[in-house]
C-alpha cells in the first residue's frame, strides 16, 4: 500500500493508525486528515521522534498495512464433494 491509498481511505485508516501509535487522540486523527506530513509532526510531538525517525516510522507501517483490501473472508466455508 502506499501513502495516496491510505490518505484516500483515510477513515478506515484511521483505526490502524490509532491501534499503531496509541498516544494519537481522535482529535490528532481529525487534524491528520490523511496528511503524512501531519502524521510526521505528531508523532514528534507525542512520541519525540526527530522528523527522520517519525518519517522511517510511517513508511515501515505503510508498508505492512492493508486497509479495504478484496481478499475474500477466511471464514468461507468449503463444501465437501
């Protein structure tokens, strides 16, 4: 996934990002909007990353996220034949 993904499905990705850095309130995700640049400048300001670390941050978590995909349900059965 890529930044342009997640800044368009912004709110479902929203919950991801909370579950991630939990120290975010709503209202850091509501000023976030979908900006990565105003992710990068939060997270400085709750965890106190320098810009680089919060940056290598967002990319490493933008990388292993998958938001809205279409891979079908794990719970679908299977008939026996």
């Amino acid at each position: 996934m890529n930044w342009d993904q997640i800044e368009g499905k912004w709110r479902q990705a929203k919950g991801e990002v909370k579950q991630r850095w939990g120290k975010l309130t709503d209202d850091d995700l509501t000023f976030i909007g979908g900006s990565k640049d105003k992710l990068v400048g939060r997270l400085q300001e709750r965890y106190g990353f320098k810009k680089e670390q919060a940056q290598n941050e967002i990319d490493n978590w933008v990388s292993t996220v998958s938001i809205g995909s279409s891979a079908e349900p794990a719970s679908r059965e299977h008939r026996a034949s």
